[in-house]
C-alpha cells in the first residue's frame, strides 16, 4: 500500500473515497487531500517524495549505486565516498548531518562537492549523516543513511598533539601564583 500511495496518492484516495457512503466521500477527499497529498514530503527524510521503482531514466536522472561511509574520531567526521565504477561523468555529492534521525532540527548541509573524501572537524558531536548525489545540482538522489545510530566525533585526545620539541612546548603548563588568597594573580605558563 506505501508504494502505492507513493506512486500516485491522489488514485489512492479516490480510490478508497469510493467506497464511502455518498455524503463522506467529499470529506474524505479534503481531508486527505491536505494530510496526505500536501504533507508527504514533509514526513519523508529530506523532503524526498520516494517514488516506486526508483528514479526515472533519462537524461537528468541522478547516478545511481554511489556508496559512502562515514566514522568518527579525533574531533571529526571522516567520510569516504566510492562513485559507481567506470562512472565517467562529474557527480556532486551533498553531505549534510544533525542530532535527530529525521533531521527536521539543527541540519548542517555542505555545499556540493565532486571529492570523495570528507573531513569535517566536529568535536564532541554526535550525529546521524546521510549523503545525495547530483550529475547536475538540480536532480538529486534519494538521501542515503550513513547508519541507523549516530556517528560520534569524540574530542581530541593528548596523544594526538605531536611532541613539542620543535617550539619547546607540551602539553603541560604551569600554574603559579606570588601570594595567596582571594584577588591574586595567577601566571599560567
């Protein structure tokens, strides 16, 4: 039934509309007509009506079997992207990521590039990513989940700070104050 009213939600109301009683089919139609038809894309990740049997063929058709990976670490989001093999048109992928599954809140969406690696420095977030990919900027793929949990960034870790030999620096400091109490100066170096 989902494919179907996702191929043509305005047959399936009609259809079932039908079946009603003569005085609830108007009603039925208008409030359809405006959960249903006018708020599907709302309710479907990115705003991306989905449609049976995948995209259309044709010239503005988005590519097809583009696959991506997305891990975490140090303080970042680290994504590979693998175009579809022997692919030889430029395909722009869009990243985006953000705190909810469904991303309806705090998106952060890249601009389109062709790079199939990704380095987005995002200490402590925690994230669910998904991708799409364009020939063209305008037609794009359906959005792929990166992964059904969230991706975490983590912080960076002391023993990812080379040594600092070479400006006679560590990761260390020094705290000292002359005098004691409330209101003195503390010199940190």
């Amino acid at each position: 039934m989902s494919q179907t009213l996702q191929a043509n939600p305005k047959a399936l109301v009609e259809s079932i509309a039908r079946h009603l009683p003569p005085g609830a089919q108007e009603d039925f139609r208008n409030l359809l007509n405006e959960v249903v038809i006018k708020n599907l894309t709302v309710l479907t990740p990115g705003g991306n009506l989905l449609q049976a049997g995948g995209a259309k063929a044709g010239a503005s058709a988005p590519p097809m079997g583009v696959m991506h990976t997305v891990s975490g670490g140090q303080a970042a989001l680290n994504v590979g992207i693998q175009n579809p093999p022997g692919e030889q048109r430029t395909i722009y992928h869009e990243f985006s990521y953000g705190p909810l599954a469904s991303f309806s809140k705090d998106v952060t969406t890249l601009p389109p590039t062709t790079n199939t690696a990704i380095n987005i420095p995002a200490p402590g977030v925690n994230a669910f990513c998904r991708m799409r990919s364009s020939y063209d900027k305008k037609s794009w793929s359906n959005y792929q989940l990166s992964a059904t949990k969230p991706v975490s960034a983590g912080y960076v870790d002391s023993g990812s700070i080379g040594a600092g030999s070479t400006f006679n620096q560590t990761n260390y400091a020094v705290v000292s104050s002359p005098a004691s109490g409330s209101g003195q100066e503390i010199t940190i170096s």
